[in-house]
C-alpha cells in the first residue's frame, strides 16, 4: 500500500528565504555599511522585533498606511497588544529614551540593520518581511545635520555600484506653517475629488498630505496644479531648507527639487527626500527615503528634541545591484587545497587531517558525500584551488598521500605528517 506524502508547508505570502547563494550580497553590503557608517560616527543598534502597538500608535500616527492597513499585531496570553516592527525610528527613539542615552553627548548617531514587518500587497520589492538599513541622528537641528544624512545616502549608493539615482527633496515644514498649507490643499482637493481613488479622498480629511504620494493615475493628474509648501513655509523653515541647499552644492551632491514630496509618517518635519532611481539606474523603485523628525522625541514621552533619519530597503539594493551587474565578490578567502578521498579508511582519517589545515591558517575543502575520484577533482577544479590531495586506500595504509598541482597535473607522493608543511612550503615558494 502506498503512503499518502505529507503535503508540503510554504512560507507565509510576502515573505522569503535567503539562500546560501545569496548570502554574499548581504555579506557585501554589510561590510560596506559598517565601513561607511562608523567612518562618519554611527554606533549599531539591535532593538526586538516586537513592540507594543501603543509606540507606532502614538508616532507614525493612526491615519498613516503603516497602522491603518499595514500593520502586524497580536494579542499576547497576558493580555498585551503587541506589533511586529513596521518600521525602525519609533523603536530606536524609545530605545534612546528608555535606556537614558539622551544624557549621552548629543548627537547621538545610531543605526540599525533589521527585519521590518508591512501586510501589504507583495510586488517585485515590496514584501511583507524586509530588511532596512536605518540611520538615526537625535540631538542636533542644524542644516547640516540634513545634508550629512543626505550626503550619506548618496555616498553609500556610490560605494555599492549603484549610479543613477538623484536626490529628490522637499521640506514640509514644522507645526507653525504647515496647517495654513494643509488646509490650502484641502481646499484644492474638494474641488477635485471626484478624480480622487477612493483611499486618498478618505485622506482628505485627515492625512490630506499623503495624497500627495498616490500612486494611481487619477490623483497624478489632480495633483499637477495643487498648491506647494514652498509657498508657506515661514521664515525659519525657508532659511533652514535654504541652508541644507547650500551645504549640498557645497558638497556636490546633485539634488531635484521635487515640491510634491512628502512622507507617509506623520512625525516629519521640514527636510523630507528619497533617492530615486533615474533613466540610467535600469530599476524603478525608490531605495532611500527619509527626513528630519523635530517632534518624534517629544512625542513618544522624551523632551523637545531635534532628530533626523533614513531608511533603505536592502533587498532593493541587491535587485538594483543585480539589475547592474555589480560584482560582489565570494564570501572568504579562496581555498587553497581540496581533499579527495577514495574509500572508508581515508574517509575515516580525513577529517583529522581537514583539522590540521584549518590549524594551519590554509583554507581546505573536500566532498565527503562523493565517493569516485572523477566528480570529486571536478568540484577542485571548480573551486580554482591550487592543490588535490589524492587519499585512497592504499595511502592510508602506509601513512602518505599523494598531492597534485592542479594546474599542470603534476603529482607527488608524500608522507602523511609532513602534507601541511609541503602544503606551506609551496603556497610560501609561490608567493615570493
Ligand atoms: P513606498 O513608498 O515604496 O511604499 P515607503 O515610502 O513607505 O515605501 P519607507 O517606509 O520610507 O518607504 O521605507 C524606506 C525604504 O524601505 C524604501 O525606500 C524601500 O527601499 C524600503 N521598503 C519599504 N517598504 C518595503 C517593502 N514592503 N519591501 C521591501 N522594501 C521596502
Ligand atoms: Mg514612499
């Protein structure tokens, strides 16, 4: 009789695995993460994945995406609502807080690189799980605190290959002058809501500044005409955009004025912007987006505190750098030697002597599932090392093993306790 298989378990919708042969992408843009960033004075922070509801409640703000359709909860036995993290600055700022590094010399530079949790609809890079790298600067108002961030971003696109994405930016202004723009563009909207998607003319009412984000056609086109915050700003916003203009041409970086930017976060205030990607980039997605966030700290129970930061969405940047080309190199040095081993006895003593190599600071490799000397010098040759050991039965009985340069094919017989001495003795020949 024959058995019903076992119906086999996926994973959950939006959500994916990273494999063994993706995992040098993640190693490469890691290293280039921690280079560029502790350069500039930024510490690594790990914050849990869980959090109570109540912290993106009280900060992204009920009416933005994130909490009215996006977000993850769940009620613990205990009674507690908690979510998954759909985003990283309101646990960073509660960390901050809660662990008193607002005594800290300001200001205080963090970022993190972490699991971000959205129910949303899973496209080409947009899932329902994904990693971001954020950055968080608290403690400091200063326009030069924006063109850093900014500077930043732009630099660390640079340094992973990836060309062709502007800076676009906007300010939205702060609690003195943006409800005189906020009410201008309700005004402007009521006169065309019909062309509204339903969403946005739900936002009218309270979240008008995300109509501005849409992306169906029919509010594209009634945007065209709406009014700009550029318009409104009062002067301390005016000069403060003014001045991260300046610091930016200053430090060459090329930006786009873009008056319709805004993001989807309640707790933005002046400098909002997003590197995205232009004709020469071969990809469509935004990969950066951030701004300054004056009022977040206030918000979540701390004092009045200056902030800004940025996100980026990392398997965006590997669909980017995949899109282009980039050549990421393998993870670890290249091995050295593989170990071909024909037989039980020199099965049997092969792995003390695998140990012996990796003591010896020599990368070696070896196939201890196949068992014909074919397949098993192919995958050496594959792997580009510069030896094979050949150890069947007869070497291991008298205590040898016979050692093959690959390149020529030249072979050797050699006393077992004195493999690795040779070994070094070659590689050392060779590279002088
Ligand atoms: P979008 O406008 O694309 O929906 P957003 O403006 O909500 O994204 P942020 O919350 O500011 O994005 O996130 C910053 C970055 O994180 C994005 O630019 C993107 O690279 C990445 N990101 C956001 N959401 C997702 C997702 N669902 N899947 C993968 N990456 C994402
Ligand atoms: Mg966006």
């Amino acid at each position: 009789m024959s058995k019903l298989k076992a119906k086999q378990i996926q994973s959950v919708r939006g959500m994916h695995d990273i494999l063994p042969e993706e995992q040098k992408y993640w190693h490469y843009i890691q290293k280039k993460i921690e280079s560029l960033l502790e350069y500039y004075g930024f510490e690594r922070i790990s914050t849990p994945v869980l959090e109570s509801v109540e912290l993106f409640n009280r900060s992204a703000g009920e009416t933005s995406d994130i909490i009215s359709k996006e977000i993850y909860t769940l009620k613990t036995k205990g009674g507690d609502m908690l979510a998954l993290r759909p985003e990283g600055t309101a646990p960073a700022v509660r960390a901050y807080l809660e662990n008193g590094m607002n005594v800290r010399p300001h200001p205080v530079k963090l970022y993190y690189i972490d699991p971000m949790f959205r129910h949303n609809e899973p496209q080409a890079g947009r899932y329902r799980q994904f990693y971001q790298l954020g950055l968080e600067t608290i403690g400091d108002g200063s326009e030069a605190v924006d063109a850093e961030m900014i500077f930043i971003a732009y630099k660390l696109l640079d340094s992973l290959g990836l060309d062709g994405y502007d800076v676009h930016i906007n300010s939205i202004g702060d609690q003195n002058c943006r409800p005189a723009y906020i009410k201008a563009l309700k005004d402007y909207f009521r006169t065309r809501g019909k062309k509204l998607c339903v969403n946005c003319r739900n936002r009218l009412k309270d979240n008008v500044l995300r109509v501005l984000d849409c992306k169906e056609e029919g509010c594209k086109e009634a945007i065209k005409e709406a009014p700009q915050m550029m318009d409104f700003l009062d002067d301390a916003c005016r000069l403060h955009f003014k001045h991260v203009l300046e610091f930016l041409d200053e430090a060459k970086v090329p930006y786009i004025l873009d008056p319709y930017l805004v993001r989807g976060l309640d707790y933005y205030t002046r400098t909002v912007f997003e590197l995205m990607p232009n004709e020469n980039a071969g990809a469509q997605s935004t990969l950066i987006a951030g701004g300054r966030y004056d009022r977040l700290i206030e918000q979540l129970g701390g004092v009045k505190t200056p902030a800004a930061g940025w996100a980026m969405g990392i398997e965006r940047i590997i669909l980017a750098m995949k899109e282009k080309n980039v050549h990421v190199p393998e993870i670890g040095p290249k091995p050295k030697v593989f170990l071909v081993q024909l037989g039980e006895a020199p099965k049997r003593k092969a792995l003390p002597l695998f140990e012996s190599f990796r003591k010896a600071g020599i990368e070696a490799k070896s196939s201890l599932g196949r068992d014909s000397i074919k397949s098993q010098l192919r995958i050496a040759h594959r792997l580009g090392v510069r030896f094979a050991l050949i150890f069947g039965q007869k070497e291991a009985l008298e205590g040898t093993i016979i050692l093959r340069e690959m390149d020529t094919g030249v072979q050797e017989t050699i006393l077992l306790e004195k493999i690795v001495d040779e070994v070094k003795k070659r590689l050392k020949e060779k590279q002088e």
